[in-house]
C-alpha cells in the first residue's frame, strides 16, 4: 500500500516552446530542491519531455506526461507510446484529462486501454475524472464520475493499480478562477475513496493519492490540504510560472 504523502502535480498543457519549458523547470528545480515530504511532478509537453527531465536530474521534482497512446508501437502517425514516455524520462503520466475527452472525444474505453498501456510499462497513471457544470446541476455528479471511474477501471486488479493517483477535477472549476468549495471538494473525495474501496478494497482506497484541480492557486492550496481525503493538488495555470507553483507545493 502506498503511503498517501502529499502529491503537488502541474499539468502545463499546450503551453511553452522547448527553451521556454526547460528555463522554468531549471528554477522549480532550484526552488524545490530542498523538499522532502511531497511528491512533486510536472507534466510539460512532449517536445520538452526530454530536455526538462534532464533539468530535474537530482531534483526532487519528477517528470510526467500529459497523455499516451495505448499500442506498443506500429503505425499510428502522431502518437507517443508509454515506452517512448519512459525512454523520455518519464515516471507518470496524466489519462483522462477532461479536456482530452471534451476535445478530442476520449472515451471510458480508451482511458481504459491507456491506463492498461502505462501499467504495463510501470508508468503511474494519473486518471482524471470530473463532471461538468450542467452534470452538477442535474444532480448527476456522482452518477457521472462512479461512471468513469467503473468503466476506466474496468478489469484492473488492485496490485496492477498500486501506483494509481486519482485527481478530481470538476469542469467547470479548471481554468475558470471558480475553485470548488472545500466541502464540495471534500465530499466528492470521499464518495470516489468509498467507491475504490467497494472495487479494491478499503486498504487500497486507504492508501490512494486523490488529487484536487480546477484553479488550484497558492491562495487557496492551504484550505484545500486540509480536507481528510484531499491528498494533493492537479495545477494548471498556476504550475506555469516556477515561484506560484514552489508556493503551491510549499503550502
Ligand atoms: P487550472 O488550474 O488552470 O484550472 O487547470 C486545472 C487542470 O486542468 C489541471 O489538469
């Protein structure tokens, strides 16, 4: 069972040229150089997957990707397999995100089949699930993320998802200004640990990473960590610049 230290996470999402990416993570690294008790990662885009992984060398920030393809390898023009993530350096990767399915009509099925890829080559996945605002209005919050979860996680035994991190983030809360209540965020958190634990077992849903994201700021990092079953923090906009993201991770 893995310890649930607290896990400050960037997602840095279309954003930053090769030059651009590897000057902010020279300062992250040098600004987080000293900490010891949370995980940290960034997950830059893949063209400075490599080069911002060589500027965390010795830092205790970890490098994650923002998306893969499920096949091995074979001809599939623009894709990027977990093999390749993890040649690059890699030791997480990001499934799910709200906009990859919004966007670009990423299904249960496909989170599914690339959880199982990043599984298969010891990349720890980071499964995104949130509901939209008019989901939330309906009353179908919960109905929508047991769905995702369920079908997302669908055929897993629960040692192949030792290294799994869950991250929360409600639609209509990212890159809005709008942060979930921390009573919102509390309970969501603490229906998805219930639910793992009916799939898993109580010990495994004891023991898993449920990260917060949607305007996560070093304004209101604090509130949120003290939530019992918030374990961490899934950061957008606010992971961009170094100095706003060392203070999230230093709330
Ligand atoms: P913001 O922090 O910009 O709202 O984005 C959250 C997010 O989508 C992280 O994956």
């Amino acid at each position: 069972m893995e310890s649930r230290r607290p896990f400050i996470a960037g997602n840095w999402k279309m954003y930053k040229t090769l030059s651009e990416a590897v000057k902010t993570a020279e300062e992250m690294a040098e600004l987080l150089r000293d900490i010891k008790d949370r995980d940290i990662m960034i997950a830059p885009p893949f063209t400075a997957l490599a080069a911002v992984g060589e500027a965390l060398r010795n830092s205790p920030v970890s490098l994650g990707a923002q998306n893969l393809y499920w096949e091995s390898e074979g001809a599939y023009t623009g894709e990027i397999s977990a093999a390749m993530l993890v040649s690059a350096g890699c030791r997480y990767v990001i499934i799910g995100h709200s906009e990859r399915r919004q966007y670009f009509g990423e299904t249960d099925e496909d989170v599914r089949r690339k959880i199982r890829a990043a599984v298969r080559e010891n990349l720890r996945p980071v499964l995104c699930v949130g509901e939209t605002e008019s989901e939330r209005d309906a009353k179908n919050t919960f109905s929508v993320l047991d769905k995702q979860v369920k079908n997302g996680l669908k055929d897993f035994v629960s040692d192949e998802l030792k290294h799994l991190v869950l991250a929360y983030e409600p639609v209509w809360a990212i890159g809005t200004g709008k942060t979930a209540s921390t009573e919102q965020v509390q309970e969501v958190h603490s229906r998805l640990r219930s639910l793992l634990g009916t799939l898993f077992g109580e010990s495994f849903a004891a023991g898993l990473r449920i990260l917060y994201g949607g305007s996560v700021k070093p304004e209101n990092i604090g509130e949120l960590m003290q939530m019992p079953d918030v374990d961490g923090a899934l950061v957008g906009g606010a992971s961009l610049k170094a100095a706003g993201f060392s203070k999230i991770v230093s709330y």
